[in-house]
C-alpha cells in the first residue's frame, strides 16, 4: 500500500454553529477540524471504526498541543494536512497543520495517541500487522522535513542501551 506524505483531509467550510461571539473559529474546533483529519490517517493504517468492531482496539488521545498561529472567519476553507513524526509498540505521535485554501498557516497540532485494549480500557502494543503498517507510513513520511514546530513538547523517550557496571 502506498501513503500519502503527509495524509491530507479534504478541504471543507467552517460551520457557522463553530464561530464565537468575536466573529472568527472558536479555539475548540480547531480540536474538531484535527480530530477529523486524524480520521484520515486512522483509514489508512486500517485502525477506524472497522477495527474498532472488529478487535476492541482503538487509539486514545494522551497528550495535544494546539498552537493558534491566524485565526480564521466565517467564509474559510481548509484542510488539515498530517505527518507521523514517530512511533513505538504503544504510541503514535503526530503533527498536524491546518491551513487555508489561499496557502496560508492557521493552527498546529501535535499529538500522542495510545494504542488502546477497549476490555481495559488500558495501553497495549499493536497488533504485529498494524505495527508493521505504521512503520510503512512512517518511511513514507521520514523524506518529509521535521516540522520546526514538532517536538516542543510531545516526543517519545528512547531509553539509551546500559552498557556493563
């Protein structure tokens, strides 16, 4: 299976039930218009509402940073673009942008997502074959620049080999 380097969601409109009182996108669906493009990435690891069903598995968000770079108004179009940064047995960190039709940045997004036993609800590793799916989608994404924003905050700690007493 080929991935798309990054995963872009279509573009789409602001709902007008969105916009606050200041006359622009409330802070909190810029969370809704991320969520929906991590929708996208889910659909190609093949871990959406099929797997769900399928293995009582899911993923969780664990941590996010948002940052609000241009806010945007009611006649906005964007689209979400997402790139996997980094993964292990349990974890899935990404990074998002969000932007309008014209080009330019409106908000960031970086996440940490935990592979979830639904029975616990508790973290545990990936299955073998979505395991081996997402380090497809992460070499398809490794060619694409490290996002200057990315790992401010969120990143996975790599434990050091302990070498002898």
């Amino acid at each position: 299976m080929l991935f798309d380097a990054p995963v872009i969601a279509p573009a789409r409109g602001l709902d007008p039930a969105w916009l606050d009182y200041n006359g622009h996108l409330n802070m909190a669906y810029y969370h809704v218009l991320f969520d929906k493009a991590v929708d996208q990435v889910f659909d190609q690891l093949g871990c959406g509402p099929g797997y769900l069903a399928a293995r009582n598995m899911s993923f969780f968000t664990a941590e996010t940073h948002v940052c609000y770079v241009r806010e945007l108004k009611p006649d906005a179009i964007v689209s979400a673009s997402t790139q996997l940064i980094d993964y292990d047995s349990k974890r899935i960190q990404l990074f998002q942008e969000l932007r309008h039709a014209d080009g330019w940045l409106s908000a960031t997004c970086e996440s940490m997502l935990l592979h979830i036993d639904m029975n616990g609800p508790r973290a545990i590793p990936m299955p073998d074959e979505i395991l081996a799916t997402v380090a497809r989608m992460a070499e398809a994404h490794k060619h694409l620049p490290r996002p200057e924003r990315a790992g401010r905050s969120i990143g996975i700690p790599r434990r050091q080999a302990q070498g002898p007493d």
